[in-house]
C-alpha cells in the first residue's frame, strides 16, 4: 500500500484527488469540533456494543462531544441500504435502476430525500434519548445556552439544537458525495475509515498518556501491549478472510464465424467468502440496538424496557440475570448475522441470471450441464461459502469483545475497537488501495494511447 500511494503521487491528476480528499476530509474532522449551543454533554454515556457506542466510533466521537456532525453519515448509509433493498422489491425502483446513469440520478435523489427523514428521525431519538437519561443536576438540553441569566423555553432549545444536527448530517452527506465525484474511493466510506480511526487513536493515546502518568504496572502498560497485539493478530486475520474466494472455473465453448474461430479460453467467476462485508453485523446490531433506544426514549420506566435492557443487551453487571441476559443477547445476535448473511447473498448473487449470461455466451462449467442444473450448482456453492462467511462474522461480533474483556477493562478501548469498526477499516482500506491502483493503471493506459 505504501509503494502504490507512493507511485500515485508522481501522477499529477491522482495526486490533486488525493489532496482534495484530504482537503474534504480535513473539513468533516473540522465539523466534529464544532460544538451545538444547548447540548451539554456532560450526561452523554452508553454502553459497549450499543447503537450509541456505534455511532459514535463512526461519527470519531462526534456524537460524545455533542458537535455538529453529532448524527453524521448514518443516515445516508441507512437510505442507501433501504433504497439498495428496496431496489429488489419494487419493480419501478428495479427498471429506474436498469435505466442507466438517468436513473442513477433518480434514485440518488430519492436517497437524499430518504436521508433527510431520516436525520430527523435520527436527530430527534438522540435529544430525547439522552435528555431522558439525564438527572435533575445534569439536564441534557441547556435552556440557558445564550447567557447564564437567559434561560430560553425547553422546546425552543430542543429545535434549535435538531436542526443543527439534521444540517450536520446533510452537510456530511454533501462532502461525502463530493469525496466519491472528485477524489479517490467511495466518500462515505472514507469519512466513516476517518472517523473510526480519529476515535481508536484518540483512545490509544489517552491510555498511553495514563501509563505514562501512573507508571507501567500501575496504568496497565502490558495490558495496552497484549490489547495492541490482539487487534494487529484481529487485523490480519480479517485481511485473510477479506481476500479468500472459491474460484468456479469457467470454459466458453469454440465458435466458427465467417473465417474465424472465437472462444475456447477458460475463466473463473469468484465468489468472496464474505462477499457481504460488514452489512449483516451492521444490520443485527441496528436492530437488537433500534428497540433499546426506542423503549429507553418513550418508555423509560416500564416493566417490558427492563426486561428487554435486562435479557437483551450486551450489557452485564456480574449478576446471574445479566449474565443469562448477554447470553441471549449473543444467541439473537448470531442468529441475525446468520439470516442477514444469507439474504444479501441473495440479493448480492443470482445464480439463475448467471447461469443464463453464461449459456447465452457460449460458457458452461466443466461436469455441469447448462441451464439448471448450472444455476442450482452455483447456488450450492453460494449457500456452503455464505455458510462459512457468517460463520467468520458470528465469530468477529463476538469473540473478540471477550477476549478484550479478559486482556484489559478500559471502556474507551473497547468503544473504539469494536469488531464493526475493525471490520469497516480492514474494508475501505483496502478498498482505497484497489481505488489507487486503478486510478493509476487508468492514467498509464491514457498516456500509452497518446
């Protein structure tokens, strides 16, 4: 990675868009700093493993220092997520889709329109949440954000203070679109790497500075070395994975036309062990984490909110009811890594449109007849490796948070190294190394044909 970053500097036009991506990127982390008159983040906490604690890793703290970029880029992923399934389900969304860049366009559209409500809805849950959670001597919402003697009305404040959060959200959206359009790699993409890494590093150095003051023994310094060489092991691990394939080697069939003879070669079509990525973690704990908020912010002090925050949550305390409550919570959450795995697999991969592309052509696969037998094949093979890529994701969701567990108890360190995150950064890295290389291969072949 560092030679390819080196090589693209020497090309002029990929080096401009590595700048304005810096340059982009530099203004969203700018954003993060700027605080919202009326939030006072003193009573802002949330737990390991929790929506919150993933908004905030993504948003690099963002939504802990109560700043402008508070909601940041989730609302966008979330629309595109929807309007990317919804795609499937409904026919004009699926012909818009096949229409070419024109309906592209459209549907980008409608995304932003989805984003909005989105941010609102976004907006809203975050102020209501926290305010909620907040005692009588620490109130989330500030009334006297103008002057210490000016106290505003309530609701005033809580408007003032949501919009500023839904433009947040917009604006991110906005540098993100610009990131994809004129710089290097997917936007979005970067901005939630940015973020993820700003919340890791600040974390790391805030330990390092504790072992620094305390002394080694005293502030943990061999349990920030053993965490450090668990996450580089984690790393790699999920680098391997990343790249792992099972490679259905095709063979197109010889073709006489007119005085020629076409065909012959032989192909593979990959398929990706974890052809889903971060997707199927992202949906299950979107939605074991959704009804927490939602309970916690409509319906605080309710027998059924207990038991749910109880049996349902990551959370424990050492009791037995928590620790039966984890259990649960893990068996929910792998069940759902396996469902959402399985179905975008669907969605990502049609066995049946494959299989007529390639009967259409000429291709087939050695010992398989074309036709359905071919597409029955190819899902076979789809559902075994689907099979060991959510197993690998079960495996990632989980195991890692208990092995941090053991090694060290800094929360910080376990907010920021949450096993999405090293998922997301392990992805868009390496997805910004394949962006480079192509950026470059691109010039090259320009230049060759001038």
């Amino acid at each position: 990675m560092i030679e390819t970053f080196r090589n693209a500097f020497k090309v002029k036009e990929v080096r401009n868009k590595i700048l304005l991506t810096i340059l982009l990127v530099f203004i969203y982390r700018l954003g993060c700093f700027i605080p919202v008159p009326g939030i006072n983040i003193d009573v802002i906490s949330f737990g390991e493993g929790t929506l919150f604690s993933i908004m905030n890793a993504i948003t690099g703290s963002a939504l802990s220092n109560g700043t402008l970029f508070a909601v940041g880029i989730s609302p966008y992923i979330n629309a595109s997520i929807i309007m990317q399934l919804l795609a499937y389900a409904i026919p004009a969304l699926e012909r818009m889709s096949k229409e070419g860049d024109e309906g592209k366009k459209k549907i980008e559209k409608i995304t932003r329109y989805v984003t909005l409500g989105l941010a609102i809805v976004n907006a809203i849950a975050v102020m209501v949440t926290f305010d909620n959670a907040s005692t009588s001597t620490a109130q989330f919402i500030d009334v006297n954000m103008i002057g210490a003697n000016i106290a505003l009305p309530k609701w005033v404040v809580f408007s003032f203070s949501t919009i500023l959060l839904v433009a947040g959200s917009m604006l991110t959206m906005w540098i993100g679109e610009r990131i994809t359009e004129y710089g290097v790699s997917n936007g979005i993409s970067m901005l939630i790497f940015v973020g993820i890494l700003s919340t890791a590093g600040t974390s790391i150095l805030s330990v390092f500075g504790n072992v620094a003051t305390s002394g080694w023994t005293t502030g943990g310094g061999w349990e920030v070395i053993g965490f450090i060489l668990i996450v580089i092991f984690i790393f790699a691990f999920i680098v391997w994975v990343d790249g792992a394939e099972r490679r259905v080697k095709i063979q197109y069939a010889k073709q006489i036309k007119g005085n020629k003879m076409y065909g012959g070669q032989s192909t593979y079509i990959p398929v990706r062990v974890n052809a889903s990525g971060v997707l199927p973690l992202i949906f299950a704990f979107a939605i074991l984490s959704f009804p927490s908020m939602l309970f916690q912010t409509f319906w605080p002090d309710t027998p059924f909110t207990t038991w749910w925050l109880t049996y349902m949550t990551s959370t424990s305390t050492g009791s037995a009811s928590d620790w039966v409550g984890t259990l649960v919570y893990t068996v929910f959450l792998a069940v759902f890594i396996f469902g959402f795995a399985y179905f975008y697999s669907q969605i990502s991969f049609n066995p049946i449109e494959i299989s007529k592309n390639l009967q259409q052509n000429g291709g087939f696969i050695p010992g398989i007849r074309p036709g359905r037998e071919t597409s029955e094949y190819l899902q076979r093979v789809v559902a075994r490796i689907t099979l060991w890529g959510a197993v690998f994701l079960a495996v990632i969701a989980l195991v890692p948070s208990l092995i941090f567990g053991i090694v060290t108890s800094n929360s910080s360190l376990l907010n920021a190294f949450s096993s999405t995150g090293m998922l997301i950064v392990v992805s868009v890295a390496l997805e910004f190394n394949k962006s480079l290389e192509n950026q470059i291969m691109m010039r090259h072949y320009k230049g060759f044909l001038k």
